[in-house]
C-alpha cells in the first residue's frame, strides 16, 4: 500500500446555504473530490460538499457554479522545490 504525502495544492470552502445542489462542479471537478451531500439546505436542495482532501486549487468548480459565492478557492503558496533552493542559495 502506498500513501500519498504530498499536501494539496488547494482547498475550498462551500457555501451550502446557497448551493441550488445543480451539481455542476462536482461534474467539473477533475479530481472528483466534490459530491451531493444527502442532506438538504434550506431551500431544500442537497448541497455540494468537499471530500477534505484532494483538492488541486485548478479553480473549475468556481468558474461552472451559477451561485454567487457559492464556492470560493483557495491556492496553496507553493514552496521552491528543494534543490531549486540550494541552487539559488
Ligand atoms: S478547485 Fe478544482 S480540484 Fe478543487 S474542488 Fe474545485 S474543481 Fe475540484
Ligand atoms: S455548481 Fe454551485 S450551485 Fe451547483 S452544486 Fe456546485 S456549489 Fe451548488
């Protein structure tokens, strides 16, 4: 079994209570790492909701939802890789 210990390069953060549950960034979403929660928000849609990890801060997700607020991404800093560092040190 192997594990993946690279951190994420993105997260986000959805906003539930606006979600009309159209389904179109967990359509979009590379990954796959967004779904159809089974509960409802208050207007009685199911809301897209994150996996918690796995996230690439591509940005689709923002760009295909209708709502307004309804997603908003966050890109992890990347940091310089190791040797690129030592090199320029
Ligand atoms: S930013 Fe990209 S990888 Fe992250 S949830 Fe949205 S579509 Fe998926
Ligand atoms: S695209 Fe927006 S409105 Fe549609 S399911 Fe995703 S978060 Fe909800």
């Amino acid at each position: 079994m192997t594990t993946n210990t690279k951190p994420d390069r993105g997260s986000v953060e959805m906003n539930s209570e606006e979600c009309k549950g159209c389904g179109l960034c967990v359509e979009a979403c590379p990954p796959k790492v967004l779904r159809l929660a089974d509960r409802l928000n208050r207007y009685g849609y199911h809301p897209a909701v994150y996996a918690g990890h796995g996230c690439t801060g591509c940005g689709i997700c923002f760009f295909v939802c209708p709502e307004p607020g309804g997603i908003k991404v966050l890109r992890r800093a990347m940091e310089p890789a190791a040797e690129l560092a030592a090199a320029c040190a």
